[in-house]
C-alpha cells in the first residue's frame, strides 16, 4: 500500500520535532527535502543516515518519498554522470 507523506520542512521547526509532530497528526510518511541541509546526501555519514531512519521508523513512519529537485538539467548528456549519482 502506498503511503502519503507530509513534507517535514512544513512544520517549520527542526527535523526530529517535525518527525514527531507528523507522527502526532496520524501520517505515515515523510517526503522530505534532500537537495541541501540536514538530509542533503553529502552532510550525512552511513551512521547518520541509520540513525535518522531509525528515527523515522521508531515514530511508526516512513520516508514515501524524497524531494530531489536538484535545479539539474538531465537534457545535457555532459552533466548526467554526476548529477545522476547525487
């Protein structure tokens, strides 16, 4: 079955407490920005990306989906080997 997920930056407070207050009002999933900041693929080790889905799985959630618009143009075949790994 699939799960909606509420954006967590729309809550407008720290990661953590947005996990919390989507868990609160009954969500099942998360759909979080990841193109920069906190969740952004170069600001987390291996260990940190465990223990945020940790996290998100100890308050009954899951990531549904990620938000990855990464302003990338996948038209120009220059660019696509590394925007592609991001």
């Amino acid at each position: 079955m699939m799960k909606i997920g509420v954006i967590p930056d729309s809550f407008r407070v720290p990661f953590k407490e947005a996990v919390i207050l989507a868990r609160d009002i009954g969500a099942k999933g998360l759909q979080p920005y990841v193109t920069e900041g906190l969740l952004a693929p170069e600001n987390l080790s291996k260990q940190q990306r465990k223990e945020i889905l940790n996290f998100v799985k100890d308050n009954g959630l899951v990531f549904s989906a990620l938000c990855a618009d990464f302003n990338m143009k996948f038209s120009d075949p220059e660019n696509n080997g590394a925007d592609i790994r991001r």
